[in-house]
C-alpha cells in the first residue's frame, strides 16, 4: 500500500511517515519548505527518514507544480499540507489563501483525474474552523475567527465538494492542540519551553486564562493512522483528555525545568480562541481510541527534546565555526 503525506517534513507530517513507515507501507513525502520558519528546521525533521528504501521525498510546491506523476496508483493521501499560525495569517492572507485553498484544490485536482486507486483521502482540518469557543463535538457551529481557520474551513468545503461531485473517498480530521518533540518553533509550549531554557520572559498574549485541551504528537497520529478505516464522509476531533490554561502549562514547566518563569503580558492576539477542547466520543466509539500520553508526560518529552536540541544546535555552530576558521 502506497501512501502520500503532503507537508510532511513538518511537525505532524515528519511524525506520520515514520509510523506509517513502521506500519509497513510505502510512503510518498511532499513537502515545498516554505520558510515559514527556518527550513533547517524539516531537513532535520526529515533526515532520518531519506535513507529509508520505503520513502520517497519529493521537494514540491502544490500551488504551482505538476502533481500527476506524485497521486498516481497511490492508496492513501494525507493532505497536512498548510500554512500554519495566527498573527502572520492577518498579515499574509495571499500566502494563506494559496497554501490553504489553491494548493489544496490543484491537489484535488490531480487526484480526480488519476483516483482508481485511492481508498482514503484524509483532509487534515483544526479546531480553528470552530472559532473563539471550540469545546464540543463535531456538530458544533463552524465559525472562524481568524483568516486561518477561514481559509483552512474554506479548504474543507471544497474536499466535500469533490466527495459529492466526484466520489472523492474524504475522510476530514480536526486536530486540537498537537504538542510535543519537533513542535514548530512559533508554537506556545516551543516559545515557553525555549524561554525558560534562555531565561527570557515568557510572552502571553491576554491574561492566560485561555483553556487548551492538549493532545500529544503519538496519541494524534495513532487516532490518525485508525482514521484509515473511517467510513467515507465522516468527520473526526482528535484530542486529548486534559485541557488546562495557558497559565497552568506555565506553571508546569517551571516544575519540570526547576526554573521561575517571567511572565511578560501582552494584549489579546485578533483571532485567538478561548475556548478549546475536544469531545471525541465519536472516534472512541468508533475505534475504541484513547489518548495514552498525560499531559506532565508529553511536556517532559517536548522540554528533554528542546533542551537536547539546544545542546545539538550548540555543536553545530561550534564545528561551523571551527570549520570557517581552518578555510581562512
């Protein structure tokens, strides 16, 4: 079985090859490094898995390139791929509308002409479509409040366009607050963790009282992996079970790191959500899922992986200055 992972020299993307990897399939990564955040950044992401005789990588760009020869004869798509974030999408909204609506329909496109084999097509959607309070389950209103739940929701329509106009096999997942190892560095728990280690201020925007429910990268992947099964047209939260506040992940790392966070409040960000928390009483019942990894647990895991990259970025600019030196 052939599967196809878009965005996947990302956060999210890099984890799902790897278990899909491990699960025996054959694995198509595309990726078109926008530099959203430092590129260095999915090369390391990625560099365990180019090696790998299963997994083929291809530096592409779904809003410009040409996808036929990518879709052909696969069995499964994962369409992760999108511009992520809040503050630059107020900022930027071409490069969010190309990335997430126009990227996505080429993609669209290209399977529709060339689908006989495609069995699932997982559009990776967030709790962002729901909107300033997203806590409920997967009949809570759809209303965006920001231009990157906008466009993200705009996406989700078009896949269901196409499942209804060309038998598209969609299946739409919505991720809550994805934590842990390779976090993005413009993400809060990567910000908090990465201050602590620098002894900077911690930058929180309102009065921290904004509640996340949190799920770790395994336990999103793993809901994510059983979601192959899902039955065409359904609709799945994927979350944790523990949501707390802003203030309380604070406090939190203070415990694991040993250290006094300095907290630097800064006004409400437009477009920030309250509220979000996921009922996946749907995806339990279905796949009998359960989120393994406590919340005390997978933060340890996200500040060891931060502090070992610390240390790893550490050697690297010592040997590149080692190496600038002996070339002089």
């Amino acid at each position: 079985m052939r599967c196809l992972v878009t965005g996947a020299a990302g956060f999210i993307g890099s984890h799902l090859c790897e278990r899909l990897l491990q699960e025996g399939y054959e694995v198509i990564g595309l990726d078109a490094f926008i530099p959203y955040y430092d590129p260095d950044i999915k090369e390391r992401n990625i560099a365990a898995l180019l090696p790998q005789p299963r997994f083929r990588f291809h530096r592409l760009d779904l809003r410009q390139d040409n996808l036929a020869e990518i879709v052909r004869s696969v069995n499964y798509i994962f369409h992760l791929a999108a511009m992520p974030g809040l503050v630059q999408a107020w900022l930027d909204f071409d490069g969010y509308w190309t990335c997430n609506v126009l990227g996505t329909h080429r993609l669209l496109e290209a399977v529709r002409r060339d689908a006989d084999h495609l069995r699932r097509f997982l559009y990776i959607s967030t709790s962002s479509v729901y909107g300033r309070y997203a806590s409920g389950d997967e009949s809570l209103p759809l209303k965006p409040v920001s231009p990157y739940g906008v466009t993200k929701l705009a996406a989700e329509h078009l896949c269901r366009a196409y499942a209804e106009a060309y038998g598209l096999p969609l299946v739409v997942l919505r991720y809550f607050s994805v934590y842990g190892p390779r976090q993005r560095p413009d993400m809060a728990y990567h910000r908090f963790i990465r201050a602590l280690l620098f002894d900077q201020p911690i930058i929180i925007y309102g009065d921290g009282m904004q509640v996340r429910g949190n799920t770790y990268i395994s336990d999103c992947v793993e809901a994510t992996i059983r979601a192959m099964d899902a039955k065409v047209g359904e609709t799945y939260n994927i979350g944790g079970g523990e949501a707390v506040t802003v203030l309380d992940i604070i406090r939190k790392l203070e415990s694991i790191s040993g250290c006094k966070a300095r907290i630097r409040q800064e006004p409400p960000r437009p477009g920030d959500q309250r509220y979000t928390f996921a009922d996946t009483s749907k995806l339990r019942s279905h796949f009998d899922w359960q989120p393994q990894v406590k919340l005390d647990d997978g933060l340890w895991q996200q500040w060891h992986w931060q502090e070992q990259e610390l240390a790893r970025n550490s050697q690297r600019r010592a040997k590149s200055q080692e190496c600038s030196a002996q070339s002089e």
